[in-house]
C-alpha cells in the first residue's frame, strides 16, 4: 500500500478499556485528515502609483534601460529610459511624473546611432534610438522595474 493511501485512508483502530469487572469493551475511533487552511497573501500596491497610465506615458517611455552603468546611475537618483526618436524632455518629464508621482528635477536626452554590421558582402545598419536620464530629487527612490 502506498504512503498516499496510508495518509487518506480513514484508519480505525480498536481501544482497550477495563473496566471495575473486568470486561473487555471495544471501542472504534476514527482518526479524521488534518484540516489546512489556506490563508491569501495580501500584496500592498503603493497608494501613489495607478495601475493605468495614459496612451501618450506608453508611448513615451517605452522601457528602462538595465545595465551595470544604469545601475550605478540608479543609486544617485538618475533612472535611464529607452524612448522613441521623437520624443523631448517635456514628454518624457511629465511620462515619469504621471507614471511614478515623482516631479524630476533634470532630464537629460541622449541620441545613439545605430551600429553598421558587415557580413560578407552584405551590410546592414541598425536603427537609430533615444535613451532618457531622468534626475530625481535626493533621497527620493523609484523602482523602475515594476511599472514598465
């Protein structure tokens, strides 16, 4: 018999009880299966922070940039974003206002051109892309990871 079986098995078992005249009495027990309940974790969302943002805040910061430079940048309160190529400071101040109720205090735009690759003959060009750094006042920190 498998120990599966054992455990959700109803087992009985038979107690011996004597008594003053020494007759012998059976007695039948049921031994029930523990009963679990199962408790749901509350998960606490920041108050400030709104599950929906506008289409222009999508559309305007599309995803922050995660690299060891980005990193660093992180823990002196400056947040890189990728953005589109037509995107401006004010677009992207007010994006970061609305989606993380956090005023910057300086945004800077950096342009990257794209990479040119060879191979063999045949040669290709990525495309062009803005990157944001957002500066946000001292001693205020923004988890960028769980928004976007």
């Amino acid at each position: 018999m498998s120990i599966l079986k054992r455990i959700t098995k109803k087992k009985t078992e038979a107690q011996v009880v004597d008594t003053a005249d020494s007759t012998v009495k059976a007695v039948e027990t049921k031994v029930k299966k523990p009963v679990t309940k199962k408790v749901a974790k509350a998960v606490a969302e920041p108050k400030a922070v709104s599950k929906f943002v506008s289409a222009t805040t999508a559309r305007t910061l599309l995803a922050p940039l995660v690299t060891e430079k980005t990193a660093h940048l992180a823990d002196a309160g400056v947040y890189a974003f990728l953005v589109p190529v037509n995107a401006n400071r004010v677009a992207v101040g007010q994006a970061f206002r609305e989606l993380y109720k956090v005023t910057p205090v300086k945004v800077n735009i950096i342009r990257v051109h794209g990479k040119e690759h060879r191979f063999a003959q045949i040669t290709s060009r990525q495309s062009d892309w803005k990157k944001a750094l957002v500066s946000v006042p001292k001693g205020t920190r923004v988890d960028i990871f769980e928004k976007i």
